[in-house]
C-alpha cells in the first residue's frame, strides 16, 4: 500500500530509487507479482495526478499486481488531521477500511 507527495510533477525520486531495489523475479525483496494499490490523499486542485500516473508506471515496470479497487483518491485536507496526527473522518476511514479490504481480498 502506497502513498506519496507529487514532487516536481512526479515520483520524489527517493521513493522511486526504493521501487527500483525492489525490482527481481524471485529475488527475496522482490516486488514482482505483489498485490498493490495506493491511496491518493491529496487535496489539491491537481490531486497530485502526475505522480501516480508515474507510479503505476514503475509498479508496472517492476510487475507488481496493481490492485485496481484499491487504487484511489481520498482527499484528505490539513484541518481533517487531529493534533494527535490521526484522522477520524468518518467518510475517510470508511475509505481506506474499503481499500484495505480489497487489496487483502
Ligand atoms: C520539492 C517539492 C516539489 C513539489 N512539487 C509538487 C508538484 O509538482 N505537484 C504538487 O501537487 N505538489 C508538489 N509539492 C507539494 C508536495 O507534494 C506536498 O503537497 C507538500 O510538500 C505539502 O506536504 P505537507 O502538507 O506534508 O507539508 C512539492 C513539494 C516539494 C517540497
């Protein structure tokens, strides 16, 4: 399960050099055939589209199992976390709850 800033309208480089160490068939490590998804939390007027277009791009490069149903937006604003960093929006937690499931599943 993956989540990321968009940096200069990308993949922050450091994030993409890990996925690049876990390229490999049957290399322990290996992302290959893993099941995957991540949730787009940005709030932003361009939702931080161009960084994943650029990760579904290098999780298919490395062949990891892009979980469609668990791959989505969930706009989370700065005022919806709770001084104790946690996020207790109903609609929020009923969303990840939801793409939590499906990538098990
Ligand atoms: C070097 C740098 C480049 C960024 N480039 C983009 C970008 O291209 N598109 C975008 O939507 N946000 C961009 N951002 C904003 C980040 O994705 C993120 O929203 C911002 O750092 C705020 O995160 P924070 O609330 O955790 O501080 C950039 C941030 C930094 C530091």
């Amino acid at each position: 399960m993956f989540s990321t800033p968009e940096y200069a309208g990308a993949l922050p480089g450091a994030f993409k050099n890990l996925l690049e160490w876990a390229v490999g068939d049957a290399d322990v490590g290996s992302i290959y055939d893993k099941p995957v998804g991540w949730i787009n939390v940005s709030a932003s007027p361009t939702g931080a589209a161009d960084a994943y277009r650029s990760l579904a791009i290098v999780l298919g490069y490395v062949h990891a199992a892009i979980v469609a149903e668990a791959c989505v937006r969930i706009p989370v604003t700065r005022q919806m976390v709770g001084s104790d960093g946690l996020i207790t929006d109903p609609v929020v937690c009923e969303s990840v709850t939801a793409v939590l499931d499906a990538l098990v599943s």
